[in-house]
C-alpha cells in the first residue's frame, strides 16, 4: 500500500524591509501630495469669491507653488518607481 503525499501549502511571498518601506513612503508622499492639493484648490475657491482680495494676485502667488509641489512629488513618485523597477532587474540577473 502506497501513501499519499500529504499536501502543502505554497510558500509565500514576504515582502523584504526595502519594499515595505517604499510603500509607506509612496503612501505618505501621495497623501501628503492629496492634502496639499486639496488646500490650494480650497484657497483658490475662496480667493475667487473673497470681495476684498484681487483674483489675479491669488493666482500669482499660489499657482508657482502649485506647480513646484505637483513637479517635485511626481517626480519623486516616478524616481521611486525607477529604482524599484532597477532593483528588479538587478534580482532577476543574479
């Protein structure tokens, strides 16, 4: 009589200590990235209907700001894909 291998269970995938904290950079980055949107387009909404500011100064003084915020934290989101896109392929030589 034969015996039956007994089944198991597949490992796993653990992600390293590297992975875990890109994702909760990524994660604090992009709400971070949220937020700060959320309030400038919050001021520009006021600043539109605010009768005692002019609509043009509030767009001047906000909208470099806006810009260099989005800028630098989509390029800090796609270097962080780059590297981890890099890592990847540096693994799959060895």
């Amino acid at each position: 009589m034969t015996k039956k291998p007994i089944p198991r269970k597949p490992p796993q995938y653990v992600p390293d200590t590297k992975e875990k904290l890109t994702l909760y950079v990524t994660l604090m980055v992009s709400t971070t990235l949220c937020i700060s949107v959320l309030a400038m387009v919050i001021a520009f909404m006021l600043g539109l209907w605010a009768k005692e500011v002019d609509n043009a100064e509030i767009f001047k003084m906000i909208s470099p700001a806006f810009s260099t915020l989005i800028g630098g934290m989509i390029g800090f989101l796609s270097g962080i894909k780059l590297m981890q896109n890099d890592d990847s392929k540096k693994d799959s030589k060895c």
